[in-house]
C-alpha cells in the first residue's frame, strides 16, 4: 500500500476503535482466514458472578449437627435443609477467604458472592497462585485449595466423588471449582465442595462469529477452562465444537495457536488478558481487548477500543477496504 493509503486506513480505524500498529498490519489482517477467539472476556463479559455454592453429602455426620472432623463452624436449625445451607456456606466462606489472595476474575465472583451472603472472611496466609489450575492458602490453620480438577490431583485428593456435581455445572456453561481443605497436620487432604462462576456472552459475540463465517473465515476458541464449559458456551455464539481448544494451559496458549498455523493458515488471535499475550505475538494478527491487561496489548499487532468482538470484523473489513481501492 502507498503511505497515502495506509494513512487513510489506520485513520478510518481509528474512528471506529480500531488502532493498527503499523502499515503492515493493516495490510496483513486482510488475509486472515482463521480467527481463534479467547474465551473468557473476549467473547463472554468476563464479569463472573458466583451462581452456585455446593456442600459433598459426605461430609455430614449422621446427626446433622457438626460437619467434618476439625470443622468448628456452628450449624444452626436443626432441620436438613438448614443444615445443607450452612454446610453450602462454609464451603463458599473457606473458598473464598482463599481467593481473597487472588486478582482472577474467578476469584473475584467468589469474594463477592460470599460477602452478598455476609459471610465473615478469614484472612488468607501462605497465598499461592497456580496459574490455569486455581490457588492454595491457608486459611484458619488449614490448607484450602479451591481449583480444577488437576489442581487437586497434584496435591493428592482425588477429584472423583464430585464428578456428577462438576458435569452437571459444567454442561450449564458455568466454571465449576473444586474445594478441598488439608487440615493442619494431617497428610491428607478432603474434599469440601464445589463453588460455580457464570459469565454471560456478549451480546455481539454471535453476531461476530457469524459475520466472520460469512467472510469464509473459520472461527475457533481457545481457553484454559474445561471442555463441557467451552462447549457450552462456543455452542451459545456458533462455534463449531471441534474448532474449541479447551483445556489450555497459560503457557501453552501460543503453541496451540502455532498448530493451528502450522498447516499455512494465517491466523488472528484475539485475547484480553496476560495469558494471551505470547499466542498474541506469535499469531499472524495478534488482537487485543483494550479494556485487557497493558501486556496483552503491548504483545498485539491491534488494539480495539471497544470491548465489542463486531470490531474485530471491522478491523479485517477495514484492511480489506483500504488496500483493495489502491490496486
Ligand atoms: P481462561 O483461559 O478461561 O481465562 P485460566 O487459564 O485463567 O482461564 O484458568 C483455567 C482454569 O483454572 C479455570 O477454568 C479454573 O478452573 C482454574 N482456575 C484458574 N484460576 C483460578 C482461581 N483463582 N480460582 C479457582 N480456579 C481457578
Ligand atoms: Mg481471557
């Protein structure tokens, strides 16, 4: 493109929210055919809300009264569905107290959802992150961990006597988040529970994924949450089930969208948050969420300024535009 040109694009993009980097962005994102969506917070708000707190049957004693070995929260009311209330709380109360230590959006929901229920938090000690899987802190004494099911597996509990709770969550769209605590001294560590987040589509995120079609461009997701969630939701916006990359570690982000490049596809990978930012980098188009983290737009080849996935068709409209009225 002439300088002329090029200076005419990035302008009309800019009116629409659309920053391009540079003249030789704007003339690449015309040839994208494949657009890989990151989930959370590029194609659903990412504004969680806590939907569902749920207490493991097996944790109660056969009178109803205390809960687990160790457990010193007072049960009140004496009939069984009171009792599962505050069971249900307690799990949310330690999960919580736990996420306190954490910025994730996930995180947040939880917080703010036992706090609505006027839950009293601890204070969390000995804060760990474990990026993709969930977070470790001792609360009270006791180890709580509050993550996928890798997360506890690799701290030895096993998962499995939850599994129809987090299936059922999980087919609804929500994220669901095992809660175990290891108490102080004790070796093992026991399943507590299960607390569930939803975040809702954006509005436009249908109408972008069809739009894209439309233009012959395949359209995929990617993200680190499970793979009934990422279904549900690529279900919800017309992403085909097989263009969904669930299950995908922070770090490995980049290497999933340089498979989907490897066979010559020309990719624009579209993302909002840290994780993002090295598959940003290594995509064809890296894109990023402007109300997203500075690293992932520091890493992206395009800035929308808008959180709207339809500007992600004007910026490839734009280039197409731009760069076809000069031949
Ligand atoms: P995404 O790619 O969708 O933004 P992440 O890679 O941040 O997701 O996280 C992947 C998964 O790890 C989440 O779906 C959740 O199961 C778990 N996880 C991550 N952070 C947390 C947290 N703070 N609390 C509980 N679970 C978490
Ligand atoms: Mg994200």
């Amino acid at each position: 493109a002439t300088p002329a040109a090029t200076m005419v694009g990035t302008t009309i993009g800019a009116q629409h929210g659309v920053l391009f980097k540079g003249g030789d962005v704007l003339e690449r994102a015309k040839d994208v055919d494949t657009v890989v969506f990151d989930k959370t917070g590029t194609l659903t708000a990412g504004e969680m809300e806590l939907t569902d707190a749920v207490a493991l049957g097996d944790q109660r004693v056969p009178d109803g009264g205390a809960v687990a070995e160790g457990e010193d929260a007072p049960v009140t009311g004496d009939d069984a569905a009171t009792d599962a209330r505050a069971d249900e709380d307690e799990v949310l109360r330690l999960a919580a107290s736990a996420e306190r230590g954490s910025e994730h959006p996930l995180a947040r929901a939880i917080v703010d959802g036992a706090e609505a229920r006027g839950l009293a938090l601890g204070d969390p000690e000995d804060f760990e992150n474990v990026p993709g899987h969930g977070v470790k802190a001792t609360v009270e004494g006791s180890r709580i961990l509050v993550g996928n099911r890798k997360l506890l597996r690799d701290n030895g509990i096993d998962p499995s006597t939850a599994a129809e709770t987090m299936e059922r969550l999980e087919s609804e769209g929500k994220t669901a988040m095992l809660v175990a605590r290891v108490p102080a001294g004790a070796d093992e560590g026991e399943l507590l529970g299960v607390v569930a987040d939803a975040d809702t589509v954006k509005p436009s995120a249908t109408d972008a994924v069809s739009q894209l079609r439309d233009r012959a461009i395949d359209v995929m997701m990617i993200t680190g949450d499970n793979e009934r969630t990422a279904r549900a939701v690529a279900e919800e916006v017309g992403i085909d089930p097989e263009n969904v990359r669930a299950g995908v570690l922070p770090e490995d982000k980049s290497d999933a969208v340089e498979a989907i490049q490897s066979d010559g596809r020309r990719a624009m990978m579209v993302g909002d948050g840290v994780n993002d930012a090295p598959a940003l980098a290594v995509a064809y188009v890296g894109t990023a969420i402007g109300s997203g983290t500075d690293v992932a737009i520091e890493a992206a080849d395009v800035t929308l300024m808008r959180d709207d996935p339809l500007d992600v068709v004007k910026a490839i409209r734009v280039s197409d535009a731009t760069l076809r009225k000069i031949k």
